[in-house]
C-alpha cells in the first residue's frame, strides 16, 4: 500500500509508526508547511491512503474528499480538541462540563485514557472511527510528563490501532461491490493478482470499531468524553500559595515538553519545567530565599525546588524565556539555576548556599526527590555483583556539567571495584530517554557556543573512554540496556559497550548529520567495528531513524528484547547470563578493531579534529545554523528528501538532499560559500543604501506635495510605503505556533540565525 504521511514534525510517535508501516507498505513523509505543499505531496506520491501521526493544523477539504485520510487523535472515541493528554494529566475525569469550573477542580485522578484513528471530515476529530486502543495511567507516577506518555503508551497504543485500522480498510474495500470513480486501485497479493482493491474516501468504517478497543475489545473505561478547547500555556499557571506539591507536579508536568508552564513565580514570566515532587529530603538547607512569595528550597545539579502550600517542594529543572514580539525565535530552555541567574532572580552565591547534594554512595533515595543519576548494585544467586548505572537526563540531553555527574558515579564504580568489592559488569540503564548525546539547548544559551560544544563534546567523549578503556582494564564487562530512545552521540555511547540491550519499541537515530556534525564519541570505532565500514558509513549518511530490530541487523544492538514491564527482568537475567561466563571478558566485536590506549587516543584526536571544524572553521556555518533551527523550533523551508520520496524524481533527475552530498564536509566549498555570501550582502547593502536615498527622497517630495497641498491621503500614502520599504526583516516562524503566542514583557530580543 502507498502512504503518504503529513506531519508537524516527524516526531518520535510518526517515527515509531513509520518503522511499523514502512516493513510492508510504502510510506512517504511531508511536513504540512501549507495547503499548497501538502496538495502537491499527495498529487506526486499519489497514495492509496493518507496518515496524519502529528499534524497541529487542518487537513485541505480537497485531500479528504479525494483520499480516504486518517488523523492520529490522542485520546479515546468522542474526546476532541488538540490538549486531550494535557487535560488528562491535570486530573479530567470528564465529570465538569465548563472548562473554566475544570480549571478550578482539578482534584481527580484520571485512570484510563485512549487514542483514536478516525477519518478527516471537514468537522474536527468527528469523523468515522476505524480503530482506537486505551491504556491505563497514574497521572501521578512519578516521572510521568506528557511527552513520556506520548512516547510510550500513545505510541504503543498509536501502531496497534493505526495496524488494524489499515486491515479493516482493505477488508472493506476488497469487500465493497462499488468502484467508486476516479479512486485509484491496486491488487492484492493475498487474494490473487486479478483481484482489484479500491481505496475512497467514501468507504464505511462500521459503527462497532469505536465502540470496542482495539487490544482487549471491551468499551471505553475511562469517564465522560468532551471537546476541549486549545490549553494556553497560561491556563496551566499555578499559586503556590493556595496548590499542593501535587497540584503543581501536574500542572507542570502535563506541558513537558511543548510547551511548559508560563508562571511569574520568580518575577519575571517564564516557561517552567520538571515538576518532580520533593517530599522532604533529609539532605535540604535550613537556608530560606524568598524571590517575592516564593520560597526557594533547595538547587541541586542546577535545579531549582519551591515550596507549595502544602509544604512540600516542586523541582523546577528547566525554563525558557517567552518569546516576544520583537523575538525573531524561541529562546533556548536551559537549566534552571542557569535561566534564573541570568535575569538576575538569584546569584551564585544563593545556589551554593542551597545545594543539596544526595547521598554519597550513589544508592537510590527512600524518598520523593529529584534524582538524576544512581546506581544500584545487584549481587547474583553465583555470588557476581553488577552495578547498573541509571541516568535520567532531561531529554535525555546530556550537558557538560551532566556529563561529569555521571562521570563521578563511573568513577565511584570503579573505587568500590578496587576496595575488594569486584563488579563483573556495568549496566547502563539510561531513562525515560537513553541518551540524545550533547545538549544543543545549553550550547544554544551560552556566551560562546563553539566553546561551550567543545567543552561538552569532550566531556561526553570521556564517559565512552571509561567504557572503552577504563572498565576493560579492569575485566569489567559494560552493557547497555537501551530502554528509551536514543540519538546520534547517545547511540554510540551504548555502541562503545561490549553488549548492547534495546526494548523491542524503542527508536534509534544513530547520525550526527541532520544537526551539521561529523560526531565522536569514539563511533568510527563501535560503528565501523559492529557494522563494517560500508554498512557503518550508510548509516550515517542514511540519517532515519531505526528500529532495534533493524539496529541487530546491522550489529548495532546485540540482543532485543520485547518492551514493556518485564523488560527490567529480562535485562537483568540476561546479564547474570553473560557474566556467569567466566572466560567471557569483552563484546565480540572488539576483536575486529584495536582498542589499545594508543589507538583511542589517535582516534579521539581525528574525531575531535573534525568536530573542531564543525565548530570553529567555514563549514561551522551548517552546525550553528541547524542547532539554532533545532533549538528555536523554527519552521522548516521544505521536507528533507530522505522522507519526502515522492518528491527525489525532479524533471527525470534524482535529488539529493545537501547532508548527503561530499560536499556538506568539504570546509573549501563553505569558504567559497562565505565569499559569495559576502559579495551578495555587500551587494544587498549597496542596494539598500541606494534603496534608502530613494525613499528618502520620494518621502521629502512626498512632504513638499502634502505642505503645498494640505493632502490627508497623500500622508496615508507615505505611511503606507513606509512599511512597505525593502529590508524589512521577517519573523521566523516556529512549528509550534498555536502555543507560543508572544508577549510583552520587554526581554531582550536573541541573537539571529548564524546561517
């Protein structure tokens, strides 16, 4: 089957949808820029069926009604309107109709939820239902945000119902008796040749598919089911005078990650994320700061805690400045410590004097506390201990000062291994992400970019040295246990491992690419030694995203096994397996490349030697550029090429994306590009300039006509070509639009594109 996916973004949920689809049918990808766009899309990849995984605006009438389109709705049958999860996770029961006596009530504990595959009508999500799924959730499981859920129970819920829904249409259509004019057809493969298949718009999904759930075909379990309205990021706002820590957790946790919590709770208006509850750590300050009514608790690994009015605190672990009308685009979100110091909320004097730090031997806390990295050291029934080493980072982006956090537990680790306490293996558990590699964000944010890329790119390259020389040393066997997703700096961080382990649903992006960088992480030696060197180089060029599956096929992951709850245990037994092995020392694909000191070392240097050109030589134009597009979420000008297949074919020409031309590495062809660019400004300024005189002279002959002639429209006239003088800058729109609406609040406006 032919299938044309139209997106927002390919976000992890399309991503997970087009590995499950892309096996058996041909799936084709194009961001939904414009009516124009995604009109042209379907008529070049003509589909038998259109997919809309994320989409934030309006399919155009004229595709529904030529082809049989399906939405992706998070949230069961007869719930509508585009913040079904956030309402879900504030505590919607269904029980209050008004939204506005909703806001004040949320007091509930939603246990069941749902997502829905339902046909585009010009009526929003309330078209025929062809499939739908529902799943349990604790809104108050700790850890528990929006974009986890989405990533995970939507996710699963989203393939399951999406895979029976495109059943149900070919059995309908192979059993309709009409050829409905002008849709196209195909023939089945299971039912013979001759056997025509008609895909229209005008098929009939049967009343009982939105009645009975796709996974264990009984009603929907949850309460009432509403259409409501767009939740404003200033809707989800809170008092910390009159909500509990519980009410404030949800609240903030219901807009992770798009698009946070906007709150005035540290004086100025600000994004707010995190939202872990801290029940009472014995390890807090007896210190109090008041920033007005907010009591700050305690900072910890550059998070802030605030009290709630039941005395309970909040970990506020990111911020982002708003947006502005005079913003040209987002601000980046970094640290919270990092956010507050720069407007001057709190200085460095208040963040050391309200550390609390956790316990010193790395074990879990007993208590509600914001804890990213920990390890638990688990003793087998043959009497071997392994350590597994859990990181949860925020977006799984690990920062320069995260990475030496984790480089601390490494290193503790290896002190109780050397104190006559042995450790047969190292396990790394990841979290909600694995690892997304260096984080873009606070590399965004800094002073000196290039510098700060450099500092991170060389302290996460010093937790893979531990994996490839410091563990080995010492007959340490080291195992990732991917259970999250993971991307570009963080797939080979689990690569450099001997044995890497993947939940069965997790996504992996192995390239550095579509971010500008050649990478590090020593991969030129676990890829190029897990894949070979042509399947390792097709894969960095490749840039799309893998399933575990696929990754095994490519000896980048050892072993998968199936996600879900019982993927811990499995984790675990099948590590007492490999380190029951005695004789077993190291992964079998280090015999195939040299790990000594010396050639670490040399291959470090060359990496870091190309990554020095991504950030400091001509060809740092393409990765400043894109990380401020990343960062910024700034609209993309069109689909990349790798996706949007129906469009490579260009007037009997194969295009190519720029990221997969020798030329996206060649540092002379960017000079070149750099004198061009500087010929065509000085070209754009002469012409301004002259453009300027022109205008200046038409407005002072514009003045004398209005002095001689008194004229009111002649001034209207002038106003008028005023605003319409060449030069004007344009916005840079972002892909969430529909919530970051700007404000005035007089921040000063952030640097432009390098690119």
């Amino acid at each position: 089957m032919k299938i044309l996916f139209l997106c927002t973004a390919h976000n992890s949920l399309s991503q997970r949808l087009f590995l499950a689809l892309s096996g058996s049918h041909n799936v084709s990808i194009e961001y939904a820029l414009s009516d124009e766009v995604m009109i042209s899309a379907a008529a070049l990849a003509r589909p038998d069926i259109i997919i809309c995984p994320f989409l934030t605006t309006l399919v155009p009438k004229v595709l529904y009604e030529k082809y049989l389109t399906l939405i992706i709705h998070p949230g069961p049958p007869g719930d509508a309107g585009p913040s079904a999860l956030d309402y879900v996770l504030m505590g919607d029961d269904g029980s209050i109709d008004d939204v506005d006596d909703l806001m004040l009530q949320l007091d509930r504990k939603e246990s069941t939820t749902g997502l829905t595959v339902l046909q585009a009508i010009e009526q929003f999500d309330a078209g025929p239902v062809w499939a739908f799924d529902q799943f349990p959730i604790d809104i108050d499981e700790p850890g528990l945000t929006k974009s986890s859920l989405y990533r995970g129970a939507v996710s699963n819920a989203a393939v399951a119902a999406t895979v029976t829904a495109l059943r149900r249409i070919q059995d309908a259509a192979l059993s309709s008796a009409h050829d409905f004019a002008g849709a196209p057809k195909v023939y089945s493969t299971q039912r013979g040749r001759n056997s025509p298949i008609t895909w229209s718009s005008q098929l009939t999904a049967d009343p009982k598919f939105a009645v009975l759930s796709v996974s264990d075909h009984s009603p929907f379990l949850g309460g009432k089911l509403h259409h409501r309205p767009l939740l404003k990021a200033a809707s989800r706002s809170f008092d910390l005078t009159k909500h509990s820590a519980q009410q404030v957790s949800r609240r903030i946790r219901c807009a992770d990650s798009q698009p946070g919590v906007l709150s005035a709770i540290f004086g100025p208006s600000l994004y707010l994320y995190g939202g872990t509850i801290e029940s009472g750590s014995p390890t807090l300050p007896k210190t109090k700061l008041f920033v007005g009514k907010t009591r700050i608790l305690a900072t910890r690994n550059e998070s802030v805690c605030v009290e709630a009015a039941d005395g309970n605190g909040v970990w506020i672990t990111h911020v982002r400045r708003p947006k502005t009308k005079t913003d040209k685009a987002l601000w980046p979100k970094v640290p919270a410590t990092n956010g507050l110091l720069e407007l001057g909320v709190i200085n460095h004097a208040d963040v050391l004097c309200l550390d609390s730090p956790l316990l010193t031997d790395w074990s879990r806390v007993s208590w509600d506390t914001l804890q990213e990295v920990w390890v638990d050291f688990v003793t087998d029934k043959h009497g071997n201990t392994s350590a597994y080493l859990h990181f949860d980072i925020y977006n799984g982006a690990m920062s320069t000062n995260q990475c030496s956090h984790l480089l601390s537990a490494m290193e503790y680790i290896i002190q109780r291994h050397a104190t006559g306490h042995p450790i047969r293996a190292v396990v790394l558990m990841g979290g909600a992400y694995f690892s997304n590699g260096i984080a873009l964000n606070v590399i965004e944010a800094a002073s000196d970019a290039a510098t700060e890329s450099w500092l991170n790119i060389n302290r996460i390259d010093d937790l893979v040295q531990m994996i490839l020389q410091e563990f080995p040393r010492r007959n340490i066997i080291t195992v990732a246990a991917v259970r999250g997703n993971a991307a570009a700096g963080g797939v080979a961080f689990a690569a450099a491992c001997d044995y890497v382990i993947a939940g069965s649903k997790v996504v992996l992006n192995p390239a550095y690419r579509a971010v500008g960088l050649y990478g590090s992480e020593y991969h030129t030696i676990s890829y190029f030694g897990r894949c070979g060197t042509a399947r390792a180089k097709h894969l960095l060029r490749a840039m799309k995203p893998m399933s575990p599956s696929q990754a095994q096929g490519y000896s980048l992951v050892d072993f998968v096994f199936p996600s879900g709850p019982e993927l811990d245990n499995c984790i675990r037994y099948h590590v007492e397996m490999l380190v029951k092995n005695g004789d077993l020392k190291r992964g079998p694909w280090k015999a195939s490349v040299d790990t000594s000191a010396a050639s670490l070392a040399k291959v470090r240097a060359m990496e870091l030697s190309e990554m020095s050109k991504d950030f400091w030589s001509a060809r740092s134009v393409r990765y400043h550029s894109r990380r401020f597009d990343f960062v910024r979420k700034v609209k993309p000008r069109q689909t990349q090429l790798r996706f949007a297949t129906h469009r490579r074919l260009q007037q009997g020409v194969s295009m190519h994306d720029e990221e997969e031309l020798d030329s996206f590495d060649d540092v002379s062809y960017y000079e070149q590009l750099a004198k061009r660019l500087a010929a065509d400004a000085l070209r754009d300024e002469v012409r301004g300039e002259m453009s300027s005189m022109v205008a200046r002279w038409t407005e002072q002959e514009q003045m004398e006509r209005v002095h001689r002639r008194g004229s009111v429209a002649l001034q209207f006239e002038q106003e008028t070509a005023r605003v319409a003088l060449p030069g004007a800058e344009r916005k840079t729109e972002t892909v969430f639009s529909c919530y970051y609406n700007p404000i005035d609040n007089g921040i000063i406006t952030p640097p432009t594109s390098p690119g």
